[in-house]
C-alpha cells in the first residue's frame, strides 16, 4: 500500500461513487455494479486522483445497514476499478468493511468517524500503512443533527480532530499519513459550515492535510432559495459547491471530495495557472 495518494504536488479532487440506494444525491444511480464501474470509470476520465466508493449512506436521518451489505456492494466495483487502474478510496466507518476494501484494491481509507464508529478500524489502517482520512464526527446519522451544538465550532472542531489524531497515532498510524476534514454538515448546522470554511486556516495548523467535502451538500441548497423559499434541489448546486471548493483549494486544502469532476478540475487548473504556491502541510505541522 503505497502514499501516492498522499504526495500529490496539486489539489487532490477525490469523486464521489455512492453504491447505495439512498445517498442524498447520487443515490439509486450507481447500486448496479456495472452501472457504478461505468461511472468510476467516468469519473476518473475526468480527471479523479482518487474515487471514493461507499456502500452506506450518511445523509441525516439514514437508516444503518449491515456491515455484509455494505461489502457487497463495494468490493466487487472497487475490484472492478482497481483492475482498471483507477485508484480508490473506501468510504466506511467498519473494520470489516474496510479491511475487505483493502484486499480489493482500495488505497485509502476514508472513516466518516474518525475511528469513533468502530475503533478496529484504526488497526486496520495502521497494519495496511494506507492514509487514513478522520472526519469530524459526533454520532451516527440518525441522531447527528441533534449534537449540532457549540459555542466556538472551530475550536471545538479542531479539539475534537485533535483527540482523533491521538487515537489513530496510538493505534499505530503514521502521522504523516493522517488526513483531516472538517465533516461539513455532520453535526452542523449551515452557520457552522460556513464558519468552519472561513476558518480552514486555523484547521491546517493541526499540521495534516484537510480534504474538504461541501459537494452539494444541503446547506448550499438553503443559501439559494427559489421564489417559494424552498431550498435549491441537489441538481442545481454545483455552481455554489464549484465556489466553495475553490475557496478551500486557494486556503491551502490538500483535497476536495466532489460530484463533479470535470468542473472540479477545471476550477483546479484555472487556480494553478494563477502560480499560487501551494501550501504544503505535513503532520510535523511545517507548512
Ligand atoms: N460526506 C459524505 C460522505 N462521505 N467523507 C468525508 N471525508 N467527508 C464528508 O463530508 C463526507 C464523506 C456524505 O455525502 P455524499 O452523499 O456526497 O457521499
């Protein structure tokens, strides 16, 4: 298991593959595995470092679903991609899950719990050597919108963040391949997005790379209400996620995990043709 995910001397743009039925918004598309590999397959064609396949969803409210369930329905796409040469990315909070995510092919794991959910998968992490990214997280979707409360959200989320890295150092993951992200709308509310966004700053001085996940989330749709004052649909957010994401790329993100890919990109080279240095994180905290 290599770092090449890792050293990437431009903005990592991650694309989203959700195998499930219930995903916000790519839900339902991709639950065929040939249908899921086409679109892997597109997804890096346009330009992905890395597709971040997931096989439960995380939207507010959703329902878990066994950990044999969410195996089936990664490891066949995942295999299917890796054979294709595309590089993946797990998106699991399960040991189990992962570790088979692993043995298919995936070169990252990408723990929406920051190894809260199932603390074996800290392990698993650690024996791969593979990165590891630990979101900010406070419970699992059901209850999440409920602990959306904070009197500073981002000391309280770089706090948080902190105590995850300890626990994935202790469990024998190298500092260096420690990834952060803030978890945009996991346990906050829209203000608390924003105001983590403005703050993506303070977060790199925790010293590891940021991947930063705002695609098409709700919170864009509510900041665009239509002439009834019904937040925006899904389909019509990714002008405002284009806008946040070049924000966290020019604030020094190591990577951003979008729907769209091409777009994505193209706002990434448009940055780059700027000559903007890019800041370089490493978890000894230069930058
Ligand atoms: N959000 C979702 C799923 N996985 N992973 C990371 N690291 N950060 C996120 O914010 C995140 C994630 C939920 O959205 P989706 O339906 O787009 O997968």
């Amino acid at each position: 298991m290599g770092d090449r995910q890792l050293h990437q001397d431009h903005p990592v743009v991650m694309g989203v593959l959700n195998v499930t039925p219930d995903s916000f918004s790519d839900g339902g598309l991709y639950t065929d595995v040939d249908a899921a590999v086409q679109h892997g397959l597109r997804l890096r064609a346009e330009g992905a470092d890395l597709v971040d396949v997931g096989g439960e969803s995380t939207r507010p409210g959703a329902e878990r679903v066994d950990a044999r369930t969410e195996i089936d329905r990664v490891v066949p796409v995942i295999s299917a991609l890796a054979a294709a040469g595309v590089p993946t990315s797990i998106d699991t909070t399960r040991a189990e899950v992962a570790a088979a995510a692993l043995e298919a092919g995936a070169e990252l794991i990408n723990d929406v719990s920051g190894g809260l959910a199932d603390p074996e998968l800290l392990a698993v992490a650690a024996a791969a050597g593979c990165p590891y990214v630990a979101m900010h997280w406070r419970g699992h979707s059901r209850e999440m919108q409920q602990l959306a409360t904070y009197t500073d959200v981002v000391a309280e989320v770089i706090g948080e963040l902190r105590e995850r890295i300890g626990a994935a150092q202790e469990s024998g993951i190298a500092p260096e391949r420690i990834i952060v992200d803030p978890g945009l709308g996991f346990a906050k509310t829209g203000a608390h997005n924003w105001t983590l966004t403005r703050h993506l700053d303070r977060l790199l001085e925790l010293g590891h790379p940021v991947l930063f996940a705002s695609s098409r989330k709700s919170y864009l749709g509510r900041l665009l209400p239509g002439p009834d004052g019904a937040p925006r649909p899904v389909e019509g957010r990714a002008a405002a996620t284009l806008a946040t994401n070049l924000l966290a790329v020019a604030a020094g993100v190591w990577g951003v995990r979008v729907h769209d890919v091409r777009a994505t990109c193209d706002a990434v080279a448009v940055w780059r043709a700027t000559g903007a240095p890019r800041l370089r994180t490493d978890a000894s905290g230069t930058r």
